[in-house]
C-alpha cells in the first residue's frame, strides 16, 4: 500500500504530497499527522511512505517529528517532501532521513517544494502553480523507476548534521469582533494551545505560530500581531522574492 503521509496546517504540504502519491498510485491512503495519533502504526516492508513536512526554521518542526515517532516499519521504502516558503529549507532533509532511519524506514528518494509563505502568504503567494504540479507529476514517474527497479542506494541529501537551533520567536495572535466562538480553531490547533472556554486565550508555550488557526477561521477573525507579521515581510520580500525551483534527490 501506497501512503500519503503529511503534517499540514494550512495545507500546502498536504497538496504537494498528495500530488506525488497521486501520480504514483491513484489508490494512495492519507495519514494525516497534523492532529494527535491516538496509537502507534506499523508498516510492512511492502508498503511504501511519502511523508511531507513544512519546513520551520529550517528545521522539521517538533511536532511533526513527535508523531513521525508513532510511526514504525520494517525497512519499509520512503520518499521525503520538505516544503518551505521560498526562504530555505537548510537541515530539514537530512533531519527527515534521519528520522526515517530512525523508524526504520529507508529513504529512497527526497523533494524540496516551494509553497507560499504561511506566515507571510505574499511570499511565494500563488505556489505551487500549475508548473509545479506538472513537475512533482514528472517527479513522481522517476521516483516510481525507481520504485520498479528496486534499486536502494542511499541518497546523499543537502544539509548539516548537526543541524542548526531552531529558536523562534512566537507571534502573538489576536482576535477581532467577527469572531463568533465557533471554537473551529480551538478543535484544529496542532498544539491544543487554545484555550477550551474563550479562543482569544493563548497557550504561548504551546503555540507553534504555524497559522492554521489563522487560515481556518470563517469569520477571518483571527490575526497574527500586524506588526511582528509586518516587521517579517519586510526582511523575507528582501531576501527571498527570487523565483526558485523544486528539486528532487534520487
Ligand atoms: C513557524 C514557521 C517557520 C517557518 N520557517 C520557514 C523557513 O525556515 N524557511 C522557509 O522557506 N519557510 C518557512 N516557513 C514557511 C512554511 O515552510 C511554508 O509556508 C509551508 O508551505 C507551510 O506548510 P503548510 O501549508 O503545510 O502548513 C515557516 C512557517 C512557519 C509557520
Ligand atoms: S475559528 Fe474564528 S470565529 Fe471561530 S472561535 Fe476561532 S477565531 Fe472565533
Ligand atoms: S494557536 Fe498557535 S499552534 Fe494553535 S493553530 Fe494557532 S498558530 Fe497554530
């Protein structure tokens, strides 16, 4: 069995992983690991993983990596997607690798996908496009050569070990009038940093500012401090507004 496997929280890895598991085998399964697993799950050694990250820091973020650890196999084949937002995603593929290693799986092929900038959705804003669909579809007929052909020599992917701090700095989210207590962002944080009673409270320790509570919200209720988000898009529109292209390692 073909699995689709992605920690997702405004979706654009979500989409990008899908489209490589697609193209590979339309009867793919989803694990979506964006939320808690209630229980560990194995793999057999025929099963094959693609598993999709957004890149934090240029790291894999912390929780992905919790609930990757749920997940076990036995020398089960792996394809690895880190999507970033047009910045970089520095350590994040080789973080992945070893993580997969770790669990026993065996990574035979690797992608770095731009995805809009979800902090800053004007960085990378229309990404991925039709071209990039088009070149994970071509992807993806390599990566399942390589499936095919069983070749398994191990990849050498870029990237630093150790890899570098990841030390963010929290944005502070905030919520305006239109918010009707729906508690949609409440039941859909990641990190259950909401508060259960009233969604305007804020567990800073667990809130991993990913912005799905942003991007979810009906009401477009919810906002990150317009400053520290203005103060970010300054610095990445100037470092990072050149065009750069998916890559794949196989
Ligand atoms: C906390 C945080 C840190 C991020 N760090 C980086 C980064 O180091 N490099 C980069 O290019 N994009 C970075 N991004 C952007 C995301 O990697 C990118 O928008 C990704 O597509 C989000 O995936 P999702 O839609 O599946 O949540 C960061 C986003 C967040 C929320
Ligand atoms: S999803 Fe939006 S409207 Fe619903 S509780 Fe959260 S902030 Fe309020
Ligand atoms: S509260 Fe923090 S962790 Fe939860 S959805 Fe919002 S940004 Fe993400």
């Amino acid at each position: 069995m073909l699995y689709a496997i992605y920690f997702s929280p405004t979706n654009t890895t979500a989409t990008i992983t899908k489209t490589v598991a697609k193209a590979i085998d339309h009867t793919y399964q989803t694990l979506d690991l964006t939320m808690p697993l209630s229980s560990s799950l194995s793999f057999e050694p025929d099963d094959v993983i693609i598993w999709g990250i957004p890149v934090y820091g240029g790291r894999v973020p912390a929780l992905a990596t919790k609930r990757f650890m749920q997940l076990h196999a036995q020398h089960t084949k792996a394809i690895i997607i880190a999507v970033y937002g047009n910045r970089a995603y520095e350590d994040a593929l080789v973080e992945m690798q070893d993580l997969c290693n770790a669990q026993n799986f065996q990574v035979i092929g690797a992608i770095s996908a731009i995805a809009k900038h979800s902090i800053v959705p004007t960085i990378a804003a229309k990404r991925p496009d039709q071209d990039d669909i088009n070149t994970l579809k071509a992807m993806a007929s390599q990566l399942q050569s390589k499936l095919t052909n069983q070749q398994t020599s191990t990849l050498i992917l870029p990237g630093n070990r150790p890899y570098k701090t990841y030390a963010p700095k929290p944005i502070h989210l905030i919520i305006d009038d239109n918010c009707n207590h729906c508690m949609t962002c409440q039941k859909l944080c990641p990190a259950q940093a909401i508060d259960t009673h009233d969604p305007s409270l804020i567990d800073t320790s667990r809130c991993i500012s990913c912005m799905r509570c942003v991007d979810i919200c009906p009401k477009q209720a919810r906002h990150g401090d317009p400053d520290a988000i203005s103060s970010l898009a300054a610095r990445l529109h100037t470092i990072c507004s050149d065009h750069k292209s998916y890559e794949l390692f196989i």
